[in-house]
C-alpha cells in the first residue's frame, strides 16, 4: 500500500510540473486585468460573490 501511495503522489508531481512546463513553453507575457477577463465571460466581481460556493 505504501508503494501505491508512492506512485499516486509521484503521478501527481509530474502533472503537476507538465502543467507548469506546457504554461512556461506558451507564455507570451500578455496579461489581461481581472474585471476584462469577467466581462468576457458576462460576470462582474459583484455577480462573482453573489455566487453560491458550490455552483
């Protein structure tokens, strides 16, 4: 069993720096600011806290 929780957490770790190496490859530096990105997606920060924690 400790082998298993071994190889579970190892599998986590290398997804975890595959996710962060494929970011590092394609960051072109581009930032958008915070309330751009919700008004793209039709939200504001007030309609963000008004959300229900588990939707």
């Amino acid at each position: 069993m400790n082998r298993l929780a071994e190889l579970d957490r190892a599998e986590s770790d290398l997804r975890d720096l595959a996710l962060v190496l494929a970011r590092a490859a394609t960051d072109n530096g581009n930032r958008a600011p915070l309330d751009e990105v919700l008004d793209a997606f039709g939200h504001t920060r007030e309609s963000l806290a008004e959300l229900d924690d588990h939707e």
